[in-house]
C-alpha cells in the first residue's frame, strides 16, 4: 500500500508581492502627489507603519483562509477597502452626486456592505487562472513605477544641490557694500486689495514706511500668482519662461523649479562679491534654502524635534484612509476627547492644534529677532528672508499674542489681525537695520502673491512692495517694478551700472488659461 504524499505548501512569493504593492500604491501615490512639499526623511515612518499594517493583513488572512488565493483575494480586498475611504469621501463631499450629502457613517456602512458581499464571493473561489497573479503583479508594478519614477527623479535632481558640512562661518569685516535684505511676507497684498476683500485701510503703516525713506510703488503687481514661479523669478532676476522652465510647469512643485531657488543667480553674484547668504526655514521643501551660510530654523536652532512636517504628511495620509472614520468622530464629538494629548489632536485637525501653531508664531519671532542682530556681525550678508506670515496659520493676535484658541472664525478678521502685528514688528525691525547698518542697507518688503483669499485673476498678483535703498540713484523704482527687476535694480545701482531692467509683465490667469501681459495701473480684473 503506497503512501500518498502530502502536498507541501507552495512558496506564495508572488501572492505576498501583489499584497504588499497593492497595500503600498496608495502611499507612494500620495508621496508622489506631494513630492515638492515635503522632504524624503519625513516618509520613512509612515511608509514602515504602513508595510507593518499591510503584513498584519496578509498573516491574519493566510492563517485564517487554507487556500492562497482566497487569503490573496481577500487581503487585497481589506486593503483596497481601507486605503480607499478618505479618498471616495473626500470625492462624494465635493461633488454631491445627485445632489445628495453622503456623510462619513453612510460611507462606512455602505462599504461593510459590500465589503461583506465581495469577501462572501472571494470564499467561494476555489481556482484562479493560470498566471493571473503574475499578470496582477505586472499591473500594479506598472502602477507603482509610474509614481515612483517622478520622485526617484526628483530625489536624484535635488541630491545634487550642495550641503555645506560645516554651518560655521568665517565672516570677513564688514567694508562699503551694504547688506542686502529680501523679505518676503507671504500672501501680503496691496492696498486696495485690502480694503475691497477684507475692509481693513493699511495707509497708516504705508505712510510709517514713506518717512522712513520707503518708495511704495502704488501698482504694485508680482509676476506670477504663486509662491514657487515668483521666488524663482526674483532669485534669478529673469522670467522663467526665459529660464527654461516651459508655460505647463509654471508653478509646479517639480525638482527643476525646485532648484531655481535653492542654486539661484542672486546668490552666485552676491557670493562672488564676499557675501554670506542668510535664509529662513521655508513653507515647504521647494522654498526651504537649507544649504545657505546661515540657515535661520527655530526648531534646530532650539533643540526641538522639528517634525511639523511629518505630522501634515500622516495627516493628509490617514485621512485617505479608513482611519477617517476615527477622525471624523472625534472631530463630531471634541468634548469626548478633549483629554487626548495635543500631538494626537493634530493628527485629526491641525486647526485646534497648538504645536502647529507655536512652531510658526516662534519660527516668525526667531526670524524678527535674529535680523535684528546681522548689522552687528562682521561681513556682509544677503539675506532671504521668508516669513510665513500673513499667510495661514493665523499665528498672531493684534496684540502679538498667539493666536490660540484662535480668537475668530472669520478668516478675514484674523488676516487683518495678522497684519496689524506684523506692521509693527516691519516698523521695528526696519528701525533696528537702519540704525545700526553701516553703510545704510538695501531693504525690499515684498509678497510673492496676493491674498489666498483670491484664487486668480490680476487681484491675484496686486502685492505689498516696498523699497528702501538707500544713497544716489542712477535708475530709481517705479509705479509699476514687478519682482523680477528687484535684484536688477539694486545690481545696477551698487554693483554694476551696465545691468539693464526687464519689461515688467505679468502672468496672469483668467479663468483657465495664463496670459502674459505688461504690468499697467490701468489693468482691470
């Protein structure tokens, strides 16, 4: 009598592959949706949690069902399910389909719904057609490389910029040349945009800035609309159209952008005329100048764990996810949960979270304070100084106070608000650098765009601008000097009289298509 042989069990290399990339697409989407916004060290974390979780699902599954494909099918299921939710909500809360408000708890039951008729189905499955797991695999590999590639590139790209070993520098004394200072208030707009969006006359502090020797051009207009195009333009003082960057990718948050900014022409001129360049810890990673002589970053600076980034990012993440649910009930229900600790708390609003706040009201306050205090350095210093303000989060209070709880819901309010302390601290800090800077310095108070409350049009780029130079003129500015001709100016007035000023255009979007048109006073939305 022969023995039958026991069938040992096939090694599932394949079944366990197509889980874990199935598990995995969701993440590395997302990743590679955001790729300019964050940095590659923020990722490690929740891409481990995130293996963890799909390993979890795949065990539990293979231990409970006796046939691979089943617990295949069935892995695959609870992870399309749950990697799904945040993203199928966010789309029903948009679109309303049939005009109808489908809440996160119809969501859910919907869901188990049919989650519990797709895995009833996968347990009846027996057989799989040959090679299907094989094809699978191939799809979503395909899925993935197609998200993964933008960021390998992007990685690769922004590798190449260089990272200064050393933060020490040896600063040379100071001679004639003065110190030059780009401030950048973001989202700080122009006068008249003030007061027909939000109500709030700013002429007081315009006029502070007149007796100061200020020229405030009353036309004031950026380039472009967002953030990314109008610093790369103005640190390389030309269009970037003209700098290679083609009309689609205006804007984007892409690795060549990116390093407009970081290795940017201003910084090579001023670096060959015996500057050290000054920069601020940035919004996002695409303006966050980090290998700059002096990098200016409360949180290293301090000693604090800088992980406000980190925490956005899982976030935004968890909020695709199933886990929404939780958020949202904690959210329907903050009375209930007021006892959790506040860095769980931002994990489900990062409204009501004080650390979110306090990273930026004390890396604006840092930023102040340690301006104040370059006059009395030696050497000569270009600095670039973004401060995230009046742009969101509304940090401040008139008072200067933080802004927590936040004193209103209004958003208008609490951007006038901002501003009204953020005037003050201008007023102060431009007393402090012209009182103690000798020679005088180069100042420019600028926004990079207008007010987020707009999302287009030419009210879009109608921006705070303020020039202080100080001395004779050879070329004065004007009403209408966009930001590409800021450092153009200053070249041709201190550095090198043969530096000619570009046409001032705008790139400005009506509806859905860009135009690039003169700057005028006469333009109208």
């Amino acid at each position: 009598m022969t023995k039958t042989k026991k069938k040992k069990p096939r090694i599932m290399i394949g079944d366990f592959l197509l889980i874990i990339m199935t598990g995995l697409f969701s993440f590395i989407a997302l990743w590679n949706n955001n790729v300019g916004q964050i940095t590659s060290e923020i990722i490690f974390l929740p891409l481990i949690a995130t293996l963890g979780y799909v390993l979890i699902v795949a065990i539990f599954w293979f231990v409970i069902l006796k046939t691979p494909i089943q617990a295949t099918l069935a892995s695959i299921l609870t992870l399309v399910f749950c990697f799904s939710f945040g993203h199928v909500l966010n789309l029903l809360e948009k679109y309303k389909p049939l005009g109808l408000s489908i809440g996160f708890l119809k969501l859910l039951i919907l869901y188990l719904f049919l989650f519990s008729i797709l895995l009833f189905i996968t347990l009846r499955i027996k057989h799989f057609p040959k090679n299907s797991v094989f094809f699978l695999n191939i799809v979503v590999m395909s899925l993935i490389l197609v998200n993964l590639l933008p960021i390998l590139i992007y990685q690769i790209k922004t590798a190449k910029v260089e990272t200064p070993t050393n933060k020490t520098v040896l600063f040379n004394d100071k001679n004639d040349q003065p110190d030059i200072y780009y401030i950048v208030l973001d989202a700080y707009a122009r006068q008249d945009v003030l007061e027909n969006v939000i109500g709030y006359d700013n002429t007081e502090f315009q006029i502070s800035l007149k007796e100061r020797g200020f020229y405030l051009p009353d036309c004031a207009l950026s380039n472009y609309d967002i953030t990314e195009a109008t610093i790369g333009s103005v640190l390389n003082f030309d269009y970037l159209q003209t700098l290679g960057v083609s009309e689609s990718d205006i804007g984007e948050d892409n690795a060549d952008n990116a390093k407009l900014i970081w290795n940017n022409k201003v910084w090579e001129f001023f670096k060959q005329k015996g500057y050290h360049f000054v920069t601020t810890k940035g919004f996002s990673s695409f303006n966050d100048i980090v290998n700059s002589d002096l990098y200016l970053n409360y949180a290293d600076d301090h000693g604090d764990n800088d992980d406000i980034s980190q925490q956005r990012f899982v976030n935004l993440y968890l909020n695709t996810t199933i886990f929404r649910v939780v958020t949202e009930i904690i959210l329907n229900n903050p009375e209930k949960f007021n006892h959790l600790p506040n860095w769980l708390i931002y994990s489900f609003n990062e409204s009501t979270e004080l650390n979110y706040l306090l990273h930026w009201f004390n890396q604006n306050n840092y930023v102040f304070s340690s301006l104040e205090k370059i006059p009395d350095m030696q050497g000569n210093f270009f600095i670039y100084a973004h401060i995230n303000s009046p742009h969101p989060p509304y940090v401040y209070r008139k008072d200067g106070s933080i802004n927590y709880p936040a004193e209103t819901t209004d958003e208008k309010i609490a951007y006038a608000n901002t501003i009204t302390h953020l005037n003050n601290k201008i007023l102060e800090l431009v007393d402090q650098l012209i009182k103690n800077s000798n020679p005088h310095p180069v100042i420019i108070l600028q926004a990079d765009h207008s007010i987020h409350m707009l999302t287009n049009g030419i009210d879009k780029h109608k921006i705070f601008s303020a020039y202080y130079l100080p001395g004779e003129l050879a070329t004065t500015p004007y009403n209408t000097i966009t930001p590409v001709n800021n450092f153009r100016l200053i070249f041709k007035n201190y550095f090198d009289p043969s530096i000619e000023l570009l046409p001032d255009m705008i790139y400005v979007k009506y509806l859905n298509e860009y135009e690039f048109i003169p700057a005028s006073c006469e333009i109208t939305p």
